[in-house]
C-alpha cells in the first residue's frame, strides 16, 4: 500500500492537514467553542479485498476540548489466533477504535481513495449522545463484535448508532433501488474476476433476493446516498434534514489502472469445456482412455465440493447455507474417486457415471428454475464433467 514515493507520500501528508485545517476553520465561524460536531466519513473504495466496498468513519469534533477524532468499527488483524479457521466459520471478530483525524487522512491519501464528509445536523443533546455511546463502545469489555459482512459491518454499525441517538425518527426520501445483495457484489468486484468468481461460488440463493434498504446499507456508499437526504422527523411531527453539509476532505487521487487479466474464469471454463472435448473425441476414436485427466478433474470437483460443503454445514457466514450449488459441487467425487479411477484403467463399466450423466444433466436443465443466480461459467464447468460422463458411458458401451 505504501509505494508512492517519498516526496508524494509528503505532500498527501500535507493535503491532509490542510483540508483538516480548513475543515475545523470553517467549522469555527459558526460553532460555539462549547459544541460538539458530528460528521459520517466515507472512503472510497481501494484494490485489496477487504477494501473493495469503502469504509465508513465517524468523525467527533469536540470544540471545547480541541479534540478531533475518528472512530472506526473496521478494525480486524491478521495475527489473531486461528484467523483463517475462524475468518472460514465466519467467527471473525472485529473492534472499534479511535484515532486522530489527520492520521486516518494520511492513510487514505496514502492509499489514493476520496475521502466525503457528511456534516449531521444534529442537536447538541443528540451529538453528546452520540460521542458518549463510541466512547462506551471503546471500552475494552465492550470494543469487539461478531463482523457479519452483510447485516452487521462498519457501516451497518455507524448508521445503527446515529438512529438510536436520536431525538425522533429516521425518514429516509431517497427510493430503493431494484437488486439483490449479489448485485452490489458483481458491482464493488467487477474490475476483479476472480475475486468475483469466488464470491460467487460461496453466495447462496439468499444473496440474490431482493434487499431491502437496510440491507443494502451495508456498502458505505448506499449508505452516505440514503442519508444524503435523509430527514429526522421529531415527536411533535417537525422534520429537519439529517446532513446539513457536504464536503471533500480528500478528493480522488489518480489510481493506478488495474490491468485487465486475461486469463478470467469464463476464459479457462471455455478452455477447459474445448479440451474436454477434444480429449474426449479422441478417447472415441482411439478406444483408450485417459485416466489421468478424470483423475485431475474428479480431485478438482470433490476439493471444491469440501469447502462449499464445509461452508455450507459448519459456515455462520450470511447467505452460504442457502447455497444450491452443493447439488454440483460436493465431496462425493472424492470417496468414489479410487474405484472409478481403477474402473476406468482397467475398462469396467462405472455406475458412478452413469449416475452422474443423469445428476448432471438435471442440474442442468433445472438451473432456471433454481432460485440462485449462476454465471455462465457455472454452465461451462457443468457442461464439461457431463461431456466426461457422457463420453464414459458410451466408451465402455
């Protein structure tokens, strides 16, 4: 993350305090020195994973103290006990944490992302509210939270705090946009393929039905729309808006143009559906067979199968316990795959083929009546170990 070089790096650095600065002058013109202001951060979006969707912050300017402070529920680390075991469960635990202001800019500024400030218009009962709850949060009892990546993340968290702080309802104006959890997803990983694919492979048919608002709010950017227009409407039926001015702290550096990967997901399930053919056209023709490559392709489903299995029945993560595609993906070819290899070099007959030649071809013709999106590579891959089936029954005919 830290390859710009030197004297760039200086003049983020600079662009940060100056924007910093400017804010709090501004501020200051019309802020009593005993006030507190409130202001919903936005980042934008950045290249490694956990990055792909923004992040959100809130932003607590306490004038009579000369404190300005960012808290921040995003905050996870690697070198936690057993991280990948539990991050595969979805027992991941995430922390709030507080920092200064100029420092959460430099870090952004390093990473090259646009930094929005949303200014709320909130009484000074509410923002006192506000700050008083992150500081409780901080508390070391009370910092950690089970991360859900769509229902409870650093966005959901932030926008869950400013309601409940509240002198009245939240009314929101902006209408809701037609798609499903999948749909933001193809949306924030488009530019990263086979990071989208393998989303895709793990997202139930929960992820594709239609989400609500606050579902949707778990990308920090519906979240700074929704609240854009967003009005509280007190007890006594007044309403005054939410956001009473929008700024740029940081604006949008030049980012480095990701480089188109030719070699995507659907490229290599078309490869591999034309070598499929092809070694299974000669296999006809020849009258051998090439045990090798089932060997290589049933060890590649059944590995599959293990970890959309393992998410599917041991997994807390959102949406993968509706997932269809155990039907095509699952650890059966691994127990089957000694006998059927030892079958097929000695030239038997192999009921696993057989079965699979019908399985496969149901799946098949039944995935638009499955209620879960598939891409066309979920076709490709299902064509080719039918093709392989197929192709087995009628050479041991």
């Amino acid at each position: 993350m830290n390859n710009q070089p030197r004297p760039i790096r200086i003049l983020l650095i600079l662009l940060c305090s100056l924007a910093l600065f400017a804010g709090k002058a501004k501020a200051a013109e019309d802020i009593s020195t005993d006030s507190i202001t409130v202001s919903l951060l936005t980042c934008s979006p950045g290249q490694e994973v956990y990055e792909y969707y923004g992040h959100s912050a809130l932003r607590i300017i306490d004038h009579s103290k000369g404190e300005d402070i960012i808290f921040n529920y995003g905050l996870f680390s690697f070198n936690t006990p057993n991280f990948r075991w539990r991050f595969m469960r979805g027992d991941c635990q995430y922390e709030i944490g507080a920092t200064f202001t100029l420092n959460f800019l430099a870090q952004y500024a390093d990473r090259g992302s646009f930094v929005r400030e949303q200014i709320l218009n909130l009484r000074q009962s509410e923002a006192r509210r506000l700050f008083q709850a992150l500081i409780d949060n901080c508390q070391p009892q009370n910092r950690s939270y089970l991360y859900n990546f769509f229902y409870d993340n650093c966005a959901t968290r932030i926008r869950d705090q400013i309601v409940r702080n509240l002198d009245g309802e939240l009314v929101y104006t902006q209408s809701v946009t037609d798609q499903s959890l999948r749909d933001i997803v193809h949306e924030y990983s488009q530019p990263h393929p086979w990071s989208l694919f393998g989303q895709d492979l793990l997202l139930g048919a929960e992820a594709d039905h239609q989400a609500d608002r606050k579902s949707q709010q778990f990308a920090p950017l519906y979240l700074e729309r929704d609240l854009s227009t967003a009005r509280i409407k007190a007890a006594d039926g007044t309403e005054r808006p939410l956001v009473s001015e929008t700024r740029m702290l940081l604006p949008e550096m030049d980012p480095k143009p990701i480089e188109p990967c030719p070699v995507t997901p659907l490229v290599c399930a078309i490869a591999l559906l034309v070598v499929t053919a092809v070694i299974t056209g000669l296999e006809l023709r020849m009258k051998k067979t090439c045990w090798i490559y089932d060997l290589i392709l049933l060890a590649s489903q059944g590995i599959v199968g293990l970890i959309i299995s393992f998410m599917f029945f041991f997994s807390i993560h959102p949406t993968v316990g509706s997932n269809w595609l155990i039907l095509l993906f699952n650890p059966l070819p691994l127990l089957f795959l000694y006998p059927v290899i030892q079958g097929e070099r000695k030239g038997r007959k192999s009921i696993y083929y057989r079965v699979a030649t019908v399985w496969l071809f149901l799946f098949l013709v039944g995935i638009p009546l499955i209620p879960q999106q598939f891409g066309p590579e979920i076709v490709l891959l299902t064509l080719t170990l039918l093709l392989r089936s197929v192709g087995h029954v009628f050479r041991t005919r």
